[in-house]
C-alpha cells in the first residue's frame, strides 16, 4: 500500500466522520458511542410501524405508548454520563 492510498483512505474516513454524526472518531469516549447506537436504535423503532407494532403486542401497550415510550427513551440517555471524563 502506498502512501498516497492511506492518505485517501484517511481523508475517506474523515469526510464520513465529519458528515455521520454515528461513525465516531478518534476522541470518541465509550458512553456517547452507546448513546448514538441506542438514540439510532429508538429512531428506526419509530420509524418503522411493523417493528413498533410487534413491540407494542409484545409488551401489550397501544402503538402510540410504545412511540412515545421510545421518544421519552431517545431523550434520555441510557445511563448517567460517568465521573470524571470533562471535556
């Protein structure tokens, strides 16, 4: 591999960081990856009415609860950010 291939392949993966918030990068802490993946995870649950009926069956809530349920969810991360990372 060639130095003007990495170069590309570097400025590829930078553009997609820059333009995807989910992607991450290199100062990406553990916990707000999770939050993206679990924020991302609620939006295609709502977003999608097949899945957000067999939830609602599943836990025999009526559809609308469980989109609200998933929004109150997509607000509120999924556990308190941890002690001691300031950025």
């Amino acid at each position: 591999m060639q130095a003007s291939d990495r170069f590309n392949i570097n400025s590829q993966l930078e553009h997609l960081q820059a333009k995807y918030v989910g992607t991450g990068h290199a100062d990406l802490h553990r916990y707000e990856w999770a939050v993206n993946i679990q924020r991302d995870s609620y939006a295609s649950y709502v977003g999608h009415h097949p899945i957000l009926s067999y939830f609602a069956l599943a836990e025999n809530e009526s559809i609308g609860r469980e989109r609200y349920n998933f929004i109150q969810r997509m607000i509120k991360p999924c556990v308190p950010p941890p002690e001691g990372e300031d950025d």
